[in-house]
C-alpha cells in the first residue's frame, strides 16, 4: 500500500526538511485533545508528524500527518457542544509547519500563484484536488464538532482533509457527524475525545503524472466520554462511555449499499488490524476507554 511502502531515501529527504511545531514526540500542549494525554499507539512510521493544528494564536486540536501520502492518518479532537452551524467564507489553509519557507507555526491560507511549490512535497495542496472528479475535500474533524468560529474556522487547513467520494462523503459520513453530534450534545457531560482516521487503499490522486494523495478505503472515528448521563435511554446509553464506527469510502451502487457500521471501540481496533498495516500493540483510547467493571470488558 501506498501508506507504508515508500523509499527510504525519499522519506528522508522530506522528513529532514520538516521544521518548526511538527516534531515526532508530541508536545504537552497538544496532548490536552487526547483522552488521559495518552495518543492512539501502534501507528509509527517514519513519514508520520504530529501537527498542533494552530490558529488565531491558539491550538485547536491534533492530526497525525503522513508527508509522503499527503495526508492525515487521524485527526484529534474535543467535541464542542453546538447546533452544527457550518463556517461561511472561510478559505482553505496549509500547514506551515511542514514549509522551510515559513517562519510561523499557524496555518495559513494558500497563498495565490506558483508559491505553493515550496512546500507541496510534504502535504497537499489545492491543485491535487482541482482536478479529481472522483474525489472531494473531507474533513476528519468536522466543523459541525466545533462552536467557536474559530475552532471551526481550523477545520478547514488541507492537513485535516482526505479524499472522499461525493456520495459518501455527503450522504453518509455526514449524517453520522450529525448523529454522534446530537448524542454528545444531549448525553455527554463531560468532555468527549474523538479519534478520526483512515485505511489507505492503495489508490492516489495523481497530478503531472505524479503520486500526490493517498485515497482511503475506509473512514473511521470512535469517542470517548466518561462523564456522561446515565438516566439516557438504553438505546443511546449503551453506547457510553466510547463507541465507534466505520464506512466504506465509495460511491453507493446496486452492489455497495454503502452505510456506516456502528460498533465498540474494541470491535473497531480489532478490524483495523485485520484491514491495515496497524502494530499488534494499535489502541485508540487508554483501556479503550472502558469503565472498570463495565460489560463491555466481559
């Protein structure tokens, strides 16, 4: 697969021109989106860079970037009560921290012209995207997750966004945004963690007869909330304190009847090893955020 089977020489070469907040051990100040500070383990590759998303001057949440694939593995987050508001006029941005040629460690937006072949090597960029009519810009943290206007204003930078089919990506992975949306709004009390990543497929976006973008074959996410409201209907309380789910990033047709699939956070770990290149050790959440004593460690 693309993800993982890449020259060495060529993940150097990227890897060393790498500066700024991108680093390979994840700061303390990011470490706040992650449930117990503890990020999602079995993941290391030498093409991976955490990123403190920033924005306005502040850290907004985490992604674990691929600078080969050009883009994200997962993106972390703590979900922000709201009405699932969407942003208006906000541009897409690019990740700095991946550029020799920046001396700031906010994202930005795509400057105009050719500048944006100083940093295209290790991430995306607009280009990749303009001619892919198979695929569209999808966000792994999703601004309906946010409130502020600036929280969700940094949902919109290319290092959060993967490859989806139009299909997927509005009809189904939406609505499912919507659904965990509503329950934390309405069952979580305290904060919740959301982990959302891929699986590689082995398919690229390709521009000038070049690889650029890694197409995902599955999209994923789990949350965690320990703190949530234990008078919920058993139909929603089952469901706390971490739940998961999947979909197949295709277009819908009479042979994919293509929807998402809810299941425990443990289910979801389990069929990410059998479905990509993930270590034995692979966790999402410390303890896969189970309650001691709960039913779902039986």
């Amino acid at each position: 697969m693309a993800f993982w089977v890449q020259t060495f020489l060529l993940v150097n070469l990227i890897t060393s021109a790498v500066r700024g907040r991108v680093e390979k051990e994840l700061s303390s100040e990011c470490r706040q989106f992650l449930y117990m500070q503890t990020p999602p383990t079995g993941l290391e590759h030498p093409s991976l860079r955490f990123i403190c998303q920033r924005y306005n001057k502040r850290t907004r949440y985490l992604t674990l970037y691929n600078t080969v694939d050009h883009v994200p593995v997962y993106s972390a987050y703590t979900f922000k009560r709201s009405a699932g508001e969407k942003c208006v006029d906000v541009p897409w941005m690019y990740e700095p921290q991946l550029s020799t040629y920046s001396d700031t460690d906010e994202m930005q937006p795509f400057p105009r012209g050719y500048m944006h072949m100083d940093f295209e090597d290790a991430q995306a960029v607009l280009d990749d995207y303009t001619n892919a009519v198979l695929y569209e810009r999808g966000t792994l943290n999703p601004e309906e997750h946010q409130d502020e206007p600036d929280d969700k204003a940094s949902t919109y930078t290319l290092t959060n966004v993967v490859p989806m089919t139009p299909d997927f990506n509005n009809r189904v992975w939406n609505k499912q945004e919507n659904i965990i949306r509503k329950r934390l709004n309405n069952y979580c009390r305290g904060t919740a963690y959301i982990v959302t990543g891929i699986t590689t497929s082995g398919k690229m976006i390709r521009r000038e007869n070049m690889n650029r973008v890694a197409v995902p074959r599955y999209i994923w996410s789990a949350y965690c909330c320990i703190d949530y409201d234990n008078n919920a209907p058993f139909s929603e309380r089952y469901k706390f304190p971490s739940f998961a789910h999947y979909g197949l990033n295709e277009e819908e047709d009479n042979n994919n009847n293509n929807e998402v699939v809810e299941i425990s956070v443990q289910q979801l770990k389990e069929f990410l090893k059998k479905t990509t290149f993930v270590e034995q050790n692979f966790r999402i959440f410390v303890g896969d955020c189970v309650s001691p004593g709960s039913s779902k460690n039986k």
